[in-house]
C-alpha cells in the first residue's frame, strides 16, 4: 500500500499566509528549511509494517531531528505544530515538557512497583520506559523544553540517550539555547552530559525573528480588571484562551530550590494562579523569581483588598510584583480595588513599599511595558523615588 501523501511544512505555512493568517517571515522560513528536510528524512523510512528491521527489533538509523530555540512569540510553536501535522509517520505525538516528565516520572513509579512485585527483572526503569515510549512513537514534539526540577535533570541524559538509540526523532522547542538549560540548577555537573547528548541527535536551530508577534495579540488588550466581577471573569477566561493560543492547558510543578512550586494552569509560557496561590500560601521571592524565569505572561484571579494587619500576605504580593517586573513578565489580573486601593495600610514599612508596587502595577498596564521584550529589565516610571 502507498503512503498517503503529507503537505510540507512549508506549503503549509504558504498556506496560511495565503489566507491572510500569518504575515510570510524570513527567518520563519529559513526554519521550514530545516522541517522541510526532516519530513523528507522521515518519508523515506521503511515503514513499521512493511520494514523486516522494525519486525525484528533492529531499527533503521534515524535522521537528526531539531531544537528550535528563541525569544518568545517569534512563532516556534506554530512551526513545530506545522510540523506535527505535516510528519509522514504515523505514531507521532505532541506534549509540554513538563507533561511529559510527569508521564516519565509516572512510568518509573510503575515500573519500579512492578519490580518490587516480581513481575519485572531489570532494576533500571530507565531502559524499559525508554523502550516503551519509541514503540509507541516515531516524532515526538515537545513544546517549551525548560529543565527547573533536579529530578527531571538527573535522568534527561540516561532518557534521551535510550529514546534516541530506540529510534525517537525529537523535534522541541524553548527559549533558551542547549547550553544554557538547568543553568544555575543543583548538581549542574551531572546534567551537562544530555547537553551532548542532546546535540548529537537534533539539530540546533535559532529563531532569529525580529518580530514578537505575541504583541500583536496583546496590543491594546485590557490587563487589569476590576471590580472583579462575573463581567471581569468571563473576559478574563476569554483573553486566557486568546494568549494561550487555545492550547491544551496543563498543570506542572516547578522545582524551587529543593521544594515543589504548583502551577494550577499553564500553557504556551502562560501561566495562571488564584492569587491564594501565590500570596496565602508560604512562598518568597526565590518562588516569584522561578516563576517569573518560566513564564512570559502571568494571569492572576481575584487579588482581594489586604487588611491592614496582613502583612505578609502584603509583603509576597510585593515581591511577586517586583519578581515579574524585573524580567518584564506580563501581568493580568482581575481585583476588587485599583491598585492605590489594594493595600489598607498607611504606615509602617509595607506601606511605604507598596507604593512602589502601586507605581509598577500602573505601569505594567502601558503600551511601553507591554511592548518590552521579555527577560528586559523595565526602566520606566517607577525607576526612580519609591523604586528602592
């Protein structure tokens, strides 16, 4: 039987340009190069069910696949998406990183719990799983590869190295370049082998787009909300769904220093907390800061009118506040007050610092901000007097 015939990613993307749905962009297409040749590289593969080396186990030598990497919103997901629906292969899937080291960590539990019951031999779950996992994929598409969590960084290399030898091709996409992954983490050291491993099956590819075409969807968007009402809500959830660009949304848990940091909501580099989440709860500025590397864009519901005696509560929404100023993360919220009216109190130290809290919310809510690239320090109306 004949393959189906598969559209390239690039007449695709034509495609969509054809229609008026994206603008054509140079270094967009100089990436399609790249996909376009490993969807060649896939198509001329022996298929598993006509192929004696898939039959018997001996799998054919697989082509490179591809790190996409860049700054956000130059389009690294919509290629790689392209990608997935263009692949000639059948067993292909996609999955944020951080979903699929939740799958891997849940296979390893299985896996360990079946040794403990007599049903497997094998101690090392690294090898089985690894096995698994190729045999029910060929492509696998990982959207935002971000290693924060020690657990994740110290199997990466034993990981990938199995599912590359199993005949996985990896197509992934992240912000940051593979030398720079889990960069300041635990135990860097022991982490730096899958950086080789890693270039050794992908081909390392930047995104080098001039454009942040993630402004375009927020250019002259409401960010802060208020009264917070059932009105506030719904176009809260809608401009969630907008900058999430529908994705599936997922909840990940982020590694702080050693301690689990749950993000309920997340997807596309959007992340969204009750502010209970965030401010009710015992966290400090190292959580603000983690989340605040992780994510570009933060939503938050319901941030209250904090008492007056609530001073800690007050102090974690100012250096929540501070955290994503700092790296220019995008911030909407809905809330029951503007921002001079958040705060009750009028004297003693967190009173004096939530007036630069007030002065960045404000701020936050202007073109100028909202148009800064991410991870930019901003330096704008609170960069002086209360700005301490």
């Amino acid at each position: 039987m004949s393959r189906v015939e598969h559209k390239l990613p690039s007449a695709a993307y034509e495609q969509l340009v054809g229609l008026g749905e994206i603008d054509r962009d140079p270094a967009q297409i100089a990436v399609l190069n790249h996909l376009d040749r490993l969807c060649g590289e896939l198509a001329a593969l022996p298929s598993r069910k006509a192929g004696l080396g898939w039959l018997f186990g001996r799998k054919p030598r697989m082509p490179p696949g591809l790190y996409l990497w860049g700054s956000v919103g130059r389009g690294k997901t919509m290629l790689m998406d392209l990608m997935l629906e263009s692949a000639p292969v059948q067993q292909k899937r996609r999955m944020h990183f951080q979903a699929f080291m939740a799958d891997i960590h849940q296979r390893i539990h299985d896996y360990r719990a079946r040794v403990k019951q007599g049903d497997a031999k094998d101690s090392d779950p690294i090898p089985p799983v690894a096995r698994a996992i190729a045999d029910e994929m060929t492509l696998l598409c990982l959207d935002e590869f971000a290693v924060t969590d020690i657990a994740d960084a110290m199997i990466l290399a034993r990981l990938f190295k199995a599912l590359f030898e199993n005949g996985l091709v990896l197509v992934t996409t992240s912000n940051l370049e593979p030398t720079r992954l889990y960069e300041g983490g635990l135990n860097r050291s022991l982490f730096l082998p899958f950086i080789d491993v890693l270039k050794s099956s992908t081909v390392t590819v930047e995104l080098d787009a001039p454009h942040d075409y993630r402004l375009d969807k927020v250019g002259g968007l409401q960010t802060y909300f208020c009264p917070d009402d059932l009105s506030a809500t719904r176009s809260f959830d809608l401009l969630f769904q907008k900058l999430t660009y529908n994705q599936k949304i997922v909840s990940i848990t982020l590694d702080v220093l050693g301690h689990a940091l749950f993000v309920p909501q997340s997807a596309s580099g959007v992340a969204r907390f009750f502010y209970s989440d965030l401010c009710k709860k015992a966290l400090g500025a190292n959580d603000f800061i983690a989340i605040g590397e992780y994510f570009h864009t933060i939503f938050i519901d319901h941030v209250p009118i904090i008492a007056s005696e609530d001073h800690n509560e007050a102090k974690r929404f100012i250096a929540l506040i501070d955290a994503l100023y700092d790296r220019s993360v995008k911030l909407y919220m809905t809330a029951a007050a503007r921002p001079e009216a958040i705060y009750q109190a009028r004297d003693g130290r967190e009173a004096f610092e939530f007036n630069r809290t007030v002065s960045r919310l404000i701020e936050m809510q202007s073109d100028s901000y909202l148009a800064l690239p991410y991870g930019m320090r901003a330096v704008g109306a609170s960069s002086g007097g209360t700005n301490a």
